[in-house]
C-alpha cells in the first residue's frame, strides 16, 4: 500500500522543498515530510504534480519506459492553425530529436483558475488555446513544440498523468490517495517468452 499527494502546484512555485534564493517552493503548500516529486513542473509552469514517499511508486510514475501520458492545456500567442495542429500530431524535430507524435486539438474554454499574475492582454491581445498530451518529458517539452509550430507557449497547466486528473484542484491544493496495487504503466510490457 501506497500514499499518493496530487498537489496543484502554483505559477511561479519551484517543483522542490528547499530554495537558496528564497523563491516558492512546495514547503509553502505542502506540510508531508520526506516526500519526493515524481517528475517536475518548471517555475512558470502549473498544475498536476505527483509526490510521495514511495521511491518504488516515483520510479513507476515518473520513468520514461513507462511511458505515463502527460496533459496538458496549453494558452499560445496568436490564433493556432489546423497545420500547427496536424505538425504537433505528426511529432515535430526538435534539436535534441524528433518528438513521438503527440494528441493536440483545439480548446474553446480551458476550464481553468484565473493565474495569478495574470496574462498580460496589452502585450498577448490575441491568444488561444490547445490540449496536448504527450508521452515524453523531455526539458520544457511542451514550450519547445509550440514554439517550433510558429504558436509560442504564455500559459502551461498540466491537467493530467497517466490516469491521476488535476480535478478541481486550485493551485496550492492538494489531495491525497491510498494506491492498494502497482501504479499503472501507460502501456502493459509483453510477458517475457523463452525462445
């Protein structure tokens, strides 16, 4: 048996417990001693965060032969085109590599909190917004592949991991879950056969 924390973790909230230059950290929202991030969120990323003290269970989660799906709503600069759109389906070349094609498709309405600060309309007049979920985790993924399709990234909320949902977590919220069995690989392994 296992104990999961889903925390919402804030704009502008380091992924960690401690901070030399004394920036947010998840010390700020989390009181659970020896508890350990399964992956990250960058700084002036947000949303859905796996912790516990379960380094089997992190390991699980957070490997990437596992191949957890990871989504995420996406605001972008500008109104993004169905070729962006198909070019993040397809998988796009990054400089470490082409990516996996990922599953992207418009959103009218991210049903998300407001982020605090918020985006500046002066500057970001025409924006929108996509869903894009991805298998790999690769730094700042998701930024570099909107960007790469002409459409870059102002908001990032990651919504979901394998089939842990944000919910209606506000930022700096957390819950927590009891696992009774394995955390889920995104895809089963082949049962190993002697040849």
């Amino acid at each position: 048996m296992s104990t999961l924390y889903l925390l919402h973790k804030p704009y502008r909230m380091l992924s960690q417990f401690t901070d030399r230059e004394g920036r947010a950290t998840l010390a700020d929202v989390l009181p659970i001693p020896d508890v350990y991030a399964a992956g990250r969120l960058d700084y002036d990323s947000e949303g859905l965060l796996l912790l516990s003290d379960d380094g089997a269970l992190i390991h699980r989660i957070a490997h990437p032969r596992h191949k957890q799906p990871k989504t995420y709503r996406v605001q972008v600069e500008g109104t993004i085109s169905d070729t962006a759109l198909a070019a993040l389906r397809a998988g796009v070349e990054l400089k470490d590599g082409p990516t996996r094609p990922a599953k992207a498709r418009r959103l009218d309405d991210p049903n998300l909190c407001p982020r605090q600060p918020p985006l500046d309309t002066k500057r970001h007049p025409t924006t929108s917004w996509i869903e894009l979920t991805i298998t790999e985790g690769r730094n700042r993924q998701v930024r570099r592949m909107t960007a790469h399709v002409g459409f870059p990234t102002l908001r990032l909320v990651r919504t979901a991991i394998g089939p842990w949902q944000l919910g209606d977590l506000a930022p700096g919220q957390w819950r927590q879950e009891t696992l009774h069995a394995p955390a889920p690989a995104a895809k089963p392994h082949k049962p190993w056969r002697q040849r």
